[in-house]
C-alpha cells in the first residue's frame, strides 16, 4: 500500500510538473498563428511618360480661364450671374489638379 501511495504521489508530481511548464496560448495568438502576415511588394513609381505638348496646351487654357475670371467676378457682383463663370472655375479646378498630378514627383 505504501509503494502504491507513492508511485501515484509521484506520477501525480510528475503531472503536474510537465503541466505547469506548458502555456496555454491565449486564442488571439492561436488565431495569429492561422493567418500569417502576407506583405505586398512596394509600389513601383510611375514612368516618367510626361506628354509636354499635352501639359502645354492645357496650362494655357487654364492661363486664359483665370484672366476671365475677375470680369465675370464683376459681373455677379452686379447681378449678372454667368453660368459660364462656374463651369470655368470648375474647369480651372480640375486643370489645376490634373497639372500638379502630373508634375508632382
């Protein structure tokens, strides 16, 4: 009886060593270690395929467009609301975008 009661007392220790020296990972590391992280290569910079006759011709139409723009601002201020006046302040808008999108480095 006393060889029995000690052989179990030491599985028993024995047991409880190797569970103590195992962790449990908590689900969010389990759930990590499913999905691992996949980086996508860098984005390649753009060719510098730069049309200047295009950029040329559309930098003076936006020259042209602003210097009728304090007329028509006179205009409105008179009451002559020019619907020409706001489709060129939306075309000089997007002129401008368009030319710093392709000059921008």
């Amino acid at each position: 009886m006393k060889r029995f009661v000690s052989t179990l007392s030491v599985a028993m220790a024995v047991c409880l060593t190797s569970s103590a020296g195992q962790q449990r990972e908590s689900p969010g590391k389990l759930e990590i270690q499913k999905h691992p992280l996949v980086l996508e290569a860098p984005a390649q910079p753009r060719p510098q395929g730069i049309d200047s006759q295009k950029l040329r011709e559309e930098a003076e139409e936006l020259a042209r467009l602003a210097q009728a723009v304090p007329e028509q601002v006179g205009q409105i201020t008179q009451g002559k609301i020019s619907k020409d006046a706001l489709e060129g302040l939306k075309r000089i808008e997007k002129l401008s975008k368009h030319l710093r999108a392709e000059l921008a480095p």
